[in-house]
C-alpha cells in the first residue's frame, strides 16, 4: 500500500524567501524542506563549516605535516564503493600537492573484505608505509589498528561510519560521528571527512611556511570528486553536504573537473555542461561502483587519479563494461529474488531475507534495495562467502535504523552475526549458511519491536499539485539545475488526471498520454506493465525529455491510483 501524502508548506518561510529574491516555485519547495532563511541556500564555500571544527583535523593536520617533513612515506587503505574511491582520490591527489610520498591500496572485497583488517595490514606492509591512512572505514577496525601499530605504523582514521562501543587505539581518528566530536553536520560522506582534513593539512602547513616561494595548492579542484561521492554514497544533504555538492557541480558545468570525471561523463553520454546530482546518482557513481563490486576499485582510482585524458577514457569504458555486466548480473539476481517472493503477501511481516546459493556478493546490495522499494520493508540480501558463511548487505526504510537493528540482534544473540557495520539505511554484515534461517527469525523478532505498523506503509512525500503555469519544460529545467539528494528531496507533485491513451514500451515501460483542464501532457512510469484507469491521482517530476533533437516536457510518474 502507498499513501500520497503532501507536505506542509509553511506560509510566513515560503514569503521570506520570495522577499528575498528566491524564485517563487522554489521558495515554496524550499520552505516544505525546513528552509526558513535565504542564507541557508548560499552555497558559497565561505559558509562551510570550518575545519577546526572537526575532532582530530588538527591533530592528524599536525602528524602529516610532520610525516611530509621528515619524506614519510604513507599509503591510504579505502573503501571499494564510490564514497571510498573518491575519498582516496581526494586523499592522493592532495597529498601529491602538498609533497608527500604516498601510495593506496584498496583490497580486493571478496578475498579481504571490508575494513582495515589484520590480513590488510599485512598486505599493506609490503609497501612499507610510515603512516597508514584509512579512507570511509577504520572506525571499527580494532583489530586491525593494532596490528599497524605492531609494525611501527602510524595511523589516521579517517571515516564517517557510527563507531562501535570500542574504538581503534588509533594516533588520530576523524570522524564527525566519534564520541565528544560537536561537528555541526553529522552526515559528512567518507570523501566529505578527507576533503576536511586535507583542508586542515593545508592550512597546518601554510602556518609552517610550506608554501614560501611556490603556489599554493587549490583544493577546490578537487570539489568535483567531492561531490561524486557525497551523492553516490546517499548520506544526508544538510547545508554543509549542499555547499560541497553545489560547489562540485559548478566546476563540472564549467569544464574544470578531472580527466577521470570527465570520461564518465563521456562513457554515460551524460551532458557536463548541464550536470545534476542525478547524473552523479545514477550515470556515474554506478560506473565506478561497477568496480569495486566485480573486480577491483583500483582501477575506479586510477581513473580518477590520472591526469592523461587518454587513459581516463581508456578506464572509463572498461568501467562502463563492466558497469553493463553488473546491470546483467542483477537483472538475473533480481528475477530470482521476484520468483522467490511471488505470491508473498508482506501482511504483518516487517522484514525481508533472501538468499540464492548462486548470487554475486558484489551486486546483493542492489538487489536489496529493489525489493526493499517493492515490498517497503527492510530487506537483507546473502550471497555465498567464504568457509560456510554468507554475505549479507541490507537497505532499509525510514523509522527504522538497519545498523542499529543489527547491533541489537547481536546482543540479544552474541554468536549469530560474525561482524556487521553500516549505516541507518544501509548495512552489511556476516553470518555462518547454517544459521540463515535462525537469522531470519531474530531479526524479523528485532525489527518488529522497532518499528510500528504505519511505518511499513509507503508514504510519498509530495509537493501537492502545481500551479498550471509551472507545468513546463522551463520549470523542470530550473529544478533540474538545483541540490537535491537523501534528506532534501528532489521535487514530487501530485494532481489529478484524465488518461487519454497509454501503451507499453519494450514490454516493460508505461506510456501515457493524460490531460487536465484541456491541456495534455505525456507522461511515463518506468517498470509498470500495469494499465492505468480512466482517471488517476498520480504523483510525478517534471522531465526534460530529448527525443530526436527535440525536448519537450514529460511527467516522471512514481506512483498512480484511481481517482
């Protein structure tokens, strides 16, 4: 069941804005998302949060000037997603500036895993590193600190995940989400905390005189990155996440991104100079995820750390052939998961698990959050480890926290979760095949006590129905342009319509063509191969669509029902 249900739109904001210079239609969006002042929309990088801010900036701003001073060498260990390959990139590039001797190592996640385990240390060994830095994760990998710390390295955490109830003996740790750390924002991307800290490195070596008869590095080159992995990593876009991102975008419409950007954008046939968090989202965070999902995110860095444009290219189309491949593979996995669940009735049911014996560990997270957003429950999917035990990776729904879910399940059952980590959303952990079904059990248990039953309700938070002259290509060109992401909605509206005449595409698309007050409009539901009734309430986005050289106006339909 979905339930339409339109925001409320706070009169006295939606007036402030407009005195304010705000364009009307967006005022009113805005003040439905919580903005009540105009200067909660300057995107200037003059409003970010400063890095003195955050816990342990300074402090690992101070070991790595020092580390850079005395020719250290150090190698950054990221994560093997777009928030880790571009965090990692951030981190190279900046430190390459700044005259540092540093390498990466991003581990192979079906041989390694996640984290900065022993078994990583080791292999990180090899390139005897001085410092090793984590790039999104450490905050939980104890073990593994130590056994840097065994080898004489030292270390810097750098991560954005909730800490566990220990954390690592680490040199440093920047986290904004670590104990007695009042970073304003919490929802800092893993790329977001190593942009801050490369900021504080800076500006602890321009107080050394590092930069005395040279120029110093901008670091706002490197916002392009920034941005790709604030967006693909869906953490929440509140103000300081919005500068970052908005700051990202403006160098990709102007031309002045890294080679590595550039070619995704050039294998996903994405348009830069009209570039929007919906191309990061969905055209190029999904190609460099490709990577690390079915062979190695090394080389997701290599594109966006090299400054050939040859070679960028060259790796941007292996990523999007593989990009393809996991498209395929998923395809697969996710009618398998349908053949499972057909004739499923949620009813009363909170939760979701599922499990094929032959599904790919790098593409069970996708396939989670397809049936999560066709059942609106949190679904776990596992595919085969290693040693008898099965991967799991989760999505869940709003109101119920899927990591914190986890930790209780492992309290309440201390030998059924080998480890786990994640976020409210999203999640990962381990388990033994032999202790599947046991699983399901306690965590459907679990889930049920946090959660009430309207929660299991789909609710689509809507703008409400649109003013007639707004129906335009004009104005979905203006909301296009702007910021939105997880925690600032893109724009929803909903009206009432007359369905004129529909039709399937390829099988599997809807196509429409509806009308209101003698006006038509075409229209479109992507994956529904349900006919629609004479009249329906429809909840939709405005969409330039290009067909033949032409763009015209297409409503973006997510969701109908007889009216």
């Amino acid at each position: 069941m979905t339930r339409i249900q339109p925001r409320a739109v706070p009169p006295r904001a939606v007036q402030r804005l407009i005195d304010a210079g705000t364009h009307p239609l967006l005022a009113r969006i805005y003040a439905a998302r919580g903005i009540a002042r105009r200067d909660e929309l300057d995107y200037s990088l003059k409003a970010l949060i400063p890095p003195a801010a955050l816990k342990g900036a300074r402090e690992a701003a101070e070991l790595l000037a020092d580390a850079i001073e005395a020719g250290a060498r150090m190698v950054i260990v990221a994560d093997y997603d777009c928030d880790g390959a571009t965090a990692c990139a951030v981190g190279v590039r900046a430190l390459r500036a700044f005259g540092a001797d540093v390498g990466y190592l991003v581990p192979n996640r079906f041989e390694y895993g996640y984290g900065l385990t022993p078994a990583i240390v080791e292999l990180a060994a090899r390139m005897e590193p001085d410092v090793l830095i984590t790039v999104d994760n450490g905050i939980a990998s104890v073990e593994g600190v130590a056994a840097a710390r065994s080898y004489g390295m030292a270390t810097v955490i750098t991560d954005h995940h909730l800490p566990g109830d220990t954390l690592p003996e680490a040199d440093v740790i920047v986290n904004p989400n670590q104990p007695g750390c009042d970073f304003p924002s919490k929802s800092l991307a893993g790329v977001g905390v190593m942009f801050y800290t490369m900021l504080a490195l800076r500006a602890e070596l321009r107080d050394r005189g590092a930069f005395a008869g040279r120029q110093e590095p901008n670091l706002g080159e490197l916002l392009d990155l920034v941005a790709l992995g604030t967006v693909a990593d869906v953490v929440k876009l509140d103000h300081n996440n919005r500068i970052l991102v908005s700051q990202g975008l403006a160098r990709m419409r102007a031309d002045r991104m890294q080679p590595g950007v550039r070619a995704l954008f050039s294998v996903a046939a994405r348009e830069a100079a009209r570039a929007s968090t919906f191309d990061m989202g969905f055209g190029l965070g999904p190609r460099l995820n490709a990577a690390g999902r079915l062979s190695d995110m090394s080389l997701g860095i290599e594109c966006l750390i090299t400054d050939d444009m040859g070679r960028a290219l060259n790796i941007a189309q292996e990523l999007d052939r593989l990009n393809r491949e996991r498209r395929s593979i998923e395809q697969d996995m996710q009618e398998a998961a349908l053949a499972r669940l057909a004739g499923f009735e949620p009813g009363n049911t909170a939760t979701a698990s599922l499990f094929e014996p032959d599904w790919h560990q790098g593409v069970i997270g996708i396939v989670a959050g397809r049936i999560k957003e066709k059942l609106h429950r949190p679904v776990i999917a596992f595919a085969r480890g290693d040693e008898g035990q099965l991967k799991g990776s989760g999505r869940s729904i709003p109101n119920l926290h899927l990591r914190d879910a986890l930790d209780l399940v492992s309290k309440q059952h201390p030998d059924l979760i080998l480890r786990f980590g994640g976020h409210a959303m999203a999640a990962g952990l381990t388990i033994l095949e032999g202790d599947y079904d046991r699983f399901q059990s306690v965590f459907e248990e679990v889930v049920q006590s946090l959660v009430d039953p309207s929660d299991l309700t789909r609710t689509l938070e809507t703008d409400g129905p649109l003013e007639s002259g707004y129906m335009s290509l004009e104005a979905a060109r203006l909301i296009e342009q702007d910021i939105w992401g997880q925690g600032f909605a893109a724009p929803l509206f909903d009206d009432v319509f007359r369905v004129d005449n529909q039709r399937l595409l390829k099988d599997k698309h809807l196509k429409l063509q509806l009308s209101k007050n003698n006006v038509r409009f075409d229209g479109i539901r992507f994956n529904c191969v349900d006919g629609a009734p004479p009249q329906i309430r429809a909840a939709f986005r405005l969409s330039p669509n290009e067909y033949n050289g032409v763009t015209s106006l297409q409503l973006m339909l997510e969701h109908f029902e007889t009216a």
